[in-house]
C-alpha cells in the first residue's frame, strides 16, 4: 500500500490534485483546506496518502500530516460516514478544531461540513468522543470543565460563572477557560460573582 507520496504538483481539480512522481502522476483526492496548503504546479510536495482498494477502484487520498490522516480514518470508522463526508469534515475543521467539537458536542460546527446532518454529527461526536481530548487544540482540563458543565453534571460557582458568560453570549469553551484562569487567580474561595468579573478581565485580554 502507498502510505507517503513525494513528487512534483502536475495539476489541481475540485477535489484533487496529480502529484507528478518521477515521471508517474497520481491523482490524489485531498480535503479543500489540504489542496490550499499545497504549493503551485510545477513545485515539490509531499503527502500523507490513505489508499483505498475496492473491487472496482484503486483511490488515492492525501493529507498535509499524519494527525489528519488519522482523523481521516476515525471518521470513516463512524457509521454513515464515508470518505467523501469525512474530506468534507476535513475541508470545514482541522484536526484540533475537530476534536475540540468533538469533546465539546459542537454539533452546529460538526454539521458546517456539506452532507453533514444533524444526525450524522451526532453519531460522529458519540463514537469518538474518547478519542478527541488527545487532538483538542484546548487543554484537556478546560474542555472537560466545559462538558460538565454544558451537561449539567457539576454545579457549584464554576458552573454558575461558566453558565454566565455562556449566557452573555461567550463560547462555551471561552467561558470554560476563562473561569478556569479566574479560579486559579482567585482561588478555591471564590464566589460567582468574583468568578464572573475575573472571567470578563481574563476575556477582554
């Protein structure tokens, strides 16, 4: 199997691009933010390739690295999720805004991928969720804060400050890494209302 291409940029499409290889041009289908990553025709490039076999095919599929490679495969490991849907998935997040949604269930930033509903979001967040604090562009802590508190399941001035800024109208991972600063700054006494205003300083920064 072809797991890395080295070659020339012959050519671009929608969706691929040929990679000139001593003389042998692949074509290569590639998410949109990967294609835009690529230099022009005529220069040196190297991809992270997936290679599919079926009966009737032999495709090719280029990544800019190996994490999104990785997030390529997981994805196509999600029921109804096929190498199309998760290119798509690819083109609207990169692989740490991918898996913060993931450990954040951000369904609406999930379902931004064309032939992405509601459902299949769902199904993508669900099933890999264990899986997504480890790419997570946030720091494990705060998403898990953000969860807990987005699901209801610790109460207290943390969530009460977090649930605040969530309803002035902050991200839920904003408000979550904010508060977490502020709690730090304050410490373990400190009220809502201290929790609220430090969170306001530590977001206005």
């Amino acid at each position: 199997m072809i797991g890395k291409l080295k070659g020339v940029v012959d050519s671009f499409g929608d969706d691929w691009m040929i990679l000139d290889v001593h003389g042998v041009g692949y074509q290569v289908y590639c998410s949109s933010r990967t294609l835009q990553r690529l230099p022009k025709a005529g220069e040196a490039a190297t991809l992270a390739i997936e290679t599919m076999v079926r009966e009737d095919m032999i495709r090719l599929y280029g990544f800019s690295n190996d994490i999104e490679r990785e997030w390529f495969r997981l994805l196509m490991t999600v029921q109804g999720v096929g190498a199309k849907v998760a290119l798509a998935v690819l083109s609207v997040l990169d692989p740490g805004q991918l898996a913060t949604a993931i450990a954040m269930r951000d369904l609406t930033a999930i379902s931004r991928a064309p032939g992405v509903g509601k459902r299949v979001a769902e199904r993508i967040a669900t099933e890999l969720k264990d899986k997504a604090p480890a790419f997570a562009d946030a720091d494990p802590s705060v998403i898990r804060v953000a969860v807990d508190v987005a699901e209801a399941r610790v109460s207290g001035p943390v969530a009460e400050a977090v649930s605040a800024l969530v309803n002035l109208g902050y991200a839920q991972l904003q408000a979550a890494a904010a508060v977490q600063a502020a709690a730090k700054s304050i410490g373990s006494e400190a009220t809502t209302t201290q929790l609220i205003r430090q969170g306001l300083k530590e977001l206005a920064r």
